[in-house]
C-alpha cells in the first residue's frame, strides 16, 4: 500500500498536469474559431474553381492546351503528397492520415507501381518513416509558419510542378483531414494531378456555358486554371488541416482533463481511507497499551 505521503504527491502531480490540459484545451477552442472560419470560407472558392474547370473541361476538345487535366496517360508512378501536424497531443488527428496513407501505399506498392511521398509535417513523417522511409523525396517543416498562408501552399505546388514537367510522376494525391466538426475529423485523399473532379460538377456547371465568354481563349483559360488549382486544393488542404488539428486537440486535452479529475477523486478517496486506517491503527494501539497498564 502507498505511504500518505506518495499519494500526496501523485495528487499534487495529476492536479499539475490537470491545470496543463486544461489551458491547453482552451488555447485549441480559441484558436478553433478562427481556424474554422478561415477553413470554411476557403471551401466556396475552391468548389467553384472545381466547376469552372469541369465546365472548361467539357468544351475544350483540345486536351492537351491542360496536361494537368489530361495527366500522362499511365499510372506507373505514384506521388504521395501527406501532410499531418508538426505537434502533437491531438488524439488521433495525425494517426489517421498517416494511416490512410499507408493503406494506400501498401496497395499500390502490392499492385507494382513505384510511390514516392512528399513529407508535409513532423509528425507523419516520423509515423512513417520505418515502413515507408525509403520512398521519401522531400520532407516540408512548417513549425516556423505561425499562420498558415497561400504563399506556403504555392510552394508546395511548385514543388510537384516541377517534378511532373521533369517526368518524375504520373499521378499525385495530396492526404489531409477534412474539418466537420470538433469530435469528427475525417482524413481525406485528394488527386491533384491529374485532376480528378467530383462527378457531376460539369453538368452543374452546364448552365453557366450561355453566359460566359472566356478571353483570351477557353484553352488558355483552363490551362491556367488547372494550374492555379494545384495550389488552391493544397491551401485548402492545409487549412483544414489547422482546423482539424485543434479540434482533435480540444477533444483530447478535453477527455485528459476529465480522466484527470477522475483520477484526483479516486486517489484522494484512497488517500482518505488510508488515513483513516492510520488514524484507526494507532487508536487500537493506544487503548490496548491503556488496558494493558
């Protein structure tokens, strides 16, 4: 049985630790709010940018004015483009995407085509460094970015531009956790290139073709488009990322801090009984000395 005095500390140390998840989950719900903002309103923007290019798509003959949209016409080589959080402590934010991942590297590794990863983020990298470190070509540290910005994402794009003008893949899928609410993340794989719009999109998007007149030709204008969306759908990408990130780190701080208070009642209940035991203890030890005299 524990002495008084290392329940005593254990209480003070869960308590301690209490306090520190406790800020934590609050630090994660006042940056979620802005997180959240800032990811939803980059939704609409990238949703219609998805339709612009399915409506160009369905009426430019020539596809070879976008390769982007064409791609190469094989799939031999795979670019994995997997961007996880630099920090941890948010439940299981990091481990699904690493996960997702790494389920489909295993498959496409089984089917006989070569993958290649991009690392974007600490905490995947080191998921998957010992099963799938040998297949990365670049590995992306943003712990020195406070706010996540276009300009970082653009980097990024021009990063996967330059290796498909090169000849280094033929298809790239960017891995990221979609935001839907604080309790629910869900990791999410995008095909970047070549571009793979939702079904339906260039129907929806039919209607717009009486009103719209595109200068200075509809080939040029989806060649740019297409392009433009590398770095649109990775800044997406990130920013749900962000938001993910501190809604699985509010949740988890959140459970840490009840489980916490759990823990500080059981151990005070146990440091009590014992104390009583003690207290018990030396009571019979005195009455019987007494009768004894």
């Amino acid at each position: 049985m524990a002495s008084l005095k290392d329940l005593r500390n254990r209480i003070s140390s869960v308590k301690a630790t209490r306090k520190i998840t406790k800020a934590m989950q609050m630090v994660a719900a006042a940056k979620l709010r802005r997180a959240q903002e800032v990811a939803t309103a980059a939704r609409p923007y990238a949703e219609r940018m998805d339709q612009m290019i399915a409506n160009l798509g369905s009426r430019v003959t020539d596809k070879g004015s976008a390769p982007l949209l064409a791609g190469t016409g094989r799939d031999n080589v795979h670019l994995m483009v997997v961007m996880t959080g630099e920090r941890g402590l948010a439940g299981g934010f990091n481990g699904n995407i690493s996960k997702l991942a790494r389920q489909d590297a295993q498959r496409l590794l089984a089917a006989g085509k070569t993958v290649k990863m991009i690392m974007v983020g600490r905490k995947g990298a080191e998921a998957l460094k010992r099963e799938l470190g040998e297949h990365y070509i670049d590995r992306i540290d943003l712990r020195a970015v406070r706010q996540v910005a276009f300009a970082n994402a653009d980097e990024i794009a021009q990063k996967l531009l330059r290796l498909y003008e090169a000849g280094e893949f033929d298809v790239a899928t960017l891995y990221f956790s979609e935001f839907k609410s604080v309790i629910k993340q869900v990791p999410t794989a995008l095909q970047l290139i070549p571009a793979k719009l939702p079904d339906g999109k260039a129907e929806a998007a039919g209607g717009a073709e009486a009103i719209h007149q595109y200068e200075p030709s509809e080939e040029e204008v989806l060649g740019d488009l297409v392009t433009l969306n590398i770095s649109t759908q990775i800044f997406r990408g990130l920013l749900e990322n962000v938001a993910s990130f501190y809604g699985a780190q509010m949740s988890a701080m959140d459970s840490a801090t009840r489980n916490a208070g759990e823990m500080i009642n059981k151990l005070t209940l146990t440091y009590n009984r014992t104390r009583q035991a003690m207290i018990t203890k030396e009571l019979i030890e005195i009455i019987s000395g007494a009768e004894a005299v």
